[in-house]
C-alpha cells in the first residue's frame, strides 16, 4: 500500500506541471482494493486511465475445506491476504456527462497464502488422508491472476479535460481470472501414502480440481468509488 500511496504523490506532482495536458487524477476503494487513478484526454470523448489498487490483510483465522464431495477434511488455517490490480482502461464518453463504457486490460493480484492444521479424515481425488499422514502444516497460495485479462465495464465520473473540479467515481465492470493453486506438504512414513511423491502427486491432483472450481467464476465483478479531480 505505501508504493501505491507513493506512486500517487509522484503522479499529483507531475499533474501540476502538465497545465498543457487534459488530466485527472483520483483516488479510489472497492472490490479490489484501495489505490489511485490517473487519466489523460485523448479526444473530447476519448479517455486512458491508468490504475493501480492494493490492500493487505494479514493473520486472519479460518476454517477452510479440502477434499471430495462428501469425504472433505477441516483444515484450520491462518489466512495473509493481498488483494490489488494493475489495469489500463479507455473510457469514452458517449453523451455529454459522467457516464461512460470502458474497455481494457485488467490484471488482478489478488493472492491468498495459508498455512494449516488438517483435522479429521476424509478423500482427496479418491486417495485416503488424515491428519496423522501430514507432519505440520499444509502451506499453500491462491493466485487469482498472473497475466493481463479482458476487462469490460460501465463508469460515472468527470473526464480530463472537463471543466476543472472534483467528482464521485463509480466503475462496474468484469474481468477474467487466471486463478493458480499451489499446495505443499510434508509425508509422515507409516500412513495412507507410500513416499513423498505420492503425496505430491494427489496435491497436484487437489490443487487442478481446486483451479477447475474457481474457473466455474471466470467472470469477476469489479465495483469501486471514489473521487476524481480533473484538471
């Protein structure tokens, strides 16, 4: 969040010695997290914007589910979460007003690590588990983007290059996800699995079905407000 904030001094600062150029500059919060936005006029009706969000939310307790349908296991975990976007819009203005249809490239950071106790018995991809086959925790990571995504939306808000003053934003929109799942734990001799990389072997096949799951919500909403100032 401080490189966020950091960036947006640096992009306040540059505005106020670019009087020449159609700007607006604004801050932001929503589903993605908190940060900044800074927009160039292209034309009367034409827009760029650039934006940038973060937000960290670190030691949070959960009790997560692993495993198949009806045979799932408790794993008690600590949850670090990350949550922020990088994106290039073009916002046009088709009437003469706030409102506007945007298009762009979207990329989402958002990313979740955990590390947690597993509690009970249960199946993973048929392969019997129980906590006593684990030694310590079972670590693990939900990326839910690593690459640019499609990003499509509506939005209200003053364009750069409008009358000089302040204004609510609003953005609703979607974008795809490229979510990645990552397991790893410890084999304990003398359980369910023979070695090590039979265990690895039934993470891997975990973490697919867990990618499978979060592609069934390819389409992720993206809302936020804020305020814009257009120079």
């Amino acid at each position: 969040m401080k490189k966020t904030i950091g960036l947006g001094v640096v992009l306040l600062l540059f505005t106020t010695q670019a009087a020449a150029v159609n700007l607006g500059v604004g801050v932001k919060a929503g589903s993605v997290g908190a940060g900044i936005d800074l927009s160039v006029g292209l034309t009367k009706t034409l827009n760029a914007r650039l934006s940038l969000t973060n937000i960290d939310i670190s030691g949070q307790d959960e009790t997560l589910t692993v495993g198949d349908d009806g045979a799932e296991l408790d794993l008690d975990s600590e949850l670090d979460a990350d949550y922020g976007s990088n994106a290039l819009f073009l916002d046009w203005y088709i009437f003469d007003g706030t409102f506007h249809l945007t298009a762009g490239a979207f990329k989402n950071n958002g990313k979740l690590d955990f590390t947690g106790t597993l509690v009970g018995t249960g199946t993973i991809d048929g392969q019997p588990i129980n906590a006593g086959d684990i030694a310590g925790d079972i670590g693990g990571e939900v990326s839910l983007g690593d690459s640019y995504q499609p990003y499509i939306g509506v939005g209200w808000g003053r364009k750069a290059g409008d009358k000089p003053g302040l204004s609510i934003t609003v953005d609703v929109g979607v974008a795809l996800l490229d979510p990645e799942v990552t397991l790893e734990a410890t084999v304990i001799a003398g359980g369910n699995f023979a070695d090590q990389a039979e265990l690895d072997q039934t993470l891997r096949d975990a973490e697919s079905d867990a990618e499978d799951e979060l592609d069934d919500f390819e389409l992720f909403p993206i809302v936020s407000v804020g305020l814009n100032y257009a120079f």
